[in-house]
C-alpha cells in the first residue's frame, strides 16, 4: 500500500526549507510555536486576494522579521507605504492579543515573485478567484493550465478539484495533467498548495501540483523556475533538467 506525504514536507532539508526559522528555549517554545501558527493563518485570510504565496517568519534574541512573498507587492504595500506600516501594526496588535514578548526590533519584508504562474499558491487562488466568480470549472482549470506549462522553468502540472462541480448533488472529482510530476523523486522540484472556494452551494477543494526541474545537491533550490528579491530582480543562476 502507498503512503501519502505532503511533497513540501517530503523534501524538506533535501530541497526545502522550514518556513519558520528560530531557536528557543523549552518554556518559550510551546509559546512561539503557536503564534506562528496562529498569526500565519490570520495572515493568509487578511490578505487572501493579494495574490500571496507564502509567508516565513525568522526570529533571533531581539529581532523578528515577517517575509511575505506575493506577486503584486503593490496591493499590500500600498501607497506611500502606508499599507506595509499599517499591517506592521495590526501584526503587533495580534502578538499583543496572543500574549507573545514584543520583539525589539520587528521587520516586515514584502518580496516580489517575478515568475507567479511557477507558484502553486498564486496558481491555487487563481483557481479559486475563477470558481467564486462562477466561470464554468473545466474551462478554469484548462485555461490555467495552459499557462502554468508555457511558464520559464515549468515541465508539469496537476490541477485537482473536489465538491460539488457545476452545482450537483453529488460531489465529484475533476482532474488536469500536463507534462510530467515525479512526486518519488527526492530531487524534483514540485511546488505544491490546497485552496478552497467558498460557493454558495458548498465548497470546492483545489489542489495543485507543479513540477521545475530537478535539482542536484551542488545548487541552490532557491533558483529554480522564478526567485524572490524585494526589488523584483529576476535571478536564475541554476540548470534544470
């Protein structure tokens, strides 16, 4: 019988990295590991349609710093600023709320992916945004596709959906591959995210596979179909194949 792991999770060391970075002492462990969890789940839903697709956490004796990377800083940053200072504030307000030390010195980082449709969060609410406005699933997920695989960097995807599809009474599955997605191989780089729509007559699960390359142990993971830098500068200094 197969086994069934979560391809981030799969290759994380190998490939990945953790997406929360710290050391703490046992009293303050249990303390730390929950307002991650907790500020990162009310972060994803504030900012659900800005186009985010992670956000890490990296905290040090004195300094905490939030990186979240999306595909259109402009909506979070907003103008002037003012959009990034005041999430700043609001993200203290909710450590206040949890009950975890203020750090001294607090940083909000906001990086821009130069390369979204090689992400499967931004791909997953693209997804989702298409299903909440009632656009017809197949044609969705077709079109989306499409341009997953003419992306730089991409040699496969799988989209999957769960529910009720169209509006039926019975829930079913619907599924759409292209190229290859070799989940067994330790080395493949395959991105991978859940999402929901929320219709009015239930709601649908969205999972999506995609798969950049393979990388070998003599290059960085972190250059593979698109890269991050806070100006938006596109890098790609690894080979795939």
């Amino acid at each position: 019988m197969s086994k069934i792991v979560h391809p981030y999770a799969h290759r994380l060391i190998i490939l990945r990295d953790w997406k929360s970075r710290w050391f703490a002492d046992p009293k303050k462990y249990v303390a730390y590991l929950k307002g991650d969890v907790l500020i990162r789940q009310w972060l994803e839903k504030k900012l659900r349609g800005m186009y985010v697709s992670t956000i890490e956490i990296e905290r040090s004796r004195k300094a905490t710093r939030f990186i979240i990377k999306t595909s259109r800083p402009g909506l979070i940053i907003g103008r002037s600023g003012e959009g990034a200072t005041k999430l700043k504030e609001e993200i203290l307000k909710k450590m206040d709320h949890l009950k975890l030390p203020r750090p001294e010195d607090f940083k909000l980082e906001i990086m821009e992916i130069s390369n979204p449709e090689a992400d499967a969060a931004i791909v997953a609410y693209m997804i989702a945004e298409g299903l909440e406005k009632r656009m017809p699933y197949r044609r969705v997920i077709k079109q989306i596709i499409e341009k997953v695989i003419q992306a730089h960097g991409v040699e496969g995807a799988r989209i999957v959906l769960g529910g009720r599809l169209g509006g039926a009474e019975i829930a079913r599955t619907e599924e759409l591959k292209r190229g290859s997605v070799p989940l067994q191989s330790f080395r493949a780089d395959i991105d991978f995210k859940r999402e929901r729509a929320i219709l009015s007559y239930g709601t649908i699960g969205i999972k999506v596979w995609i798969y950049r390359g393979k990388i070998f142990a003599d290059k960085k993971p972190a250059k593979t179909a698109y890269s991050t830098s806070p100006k938006g500068e596109k890098e790609s200094n690894l080979k795939t194949d």
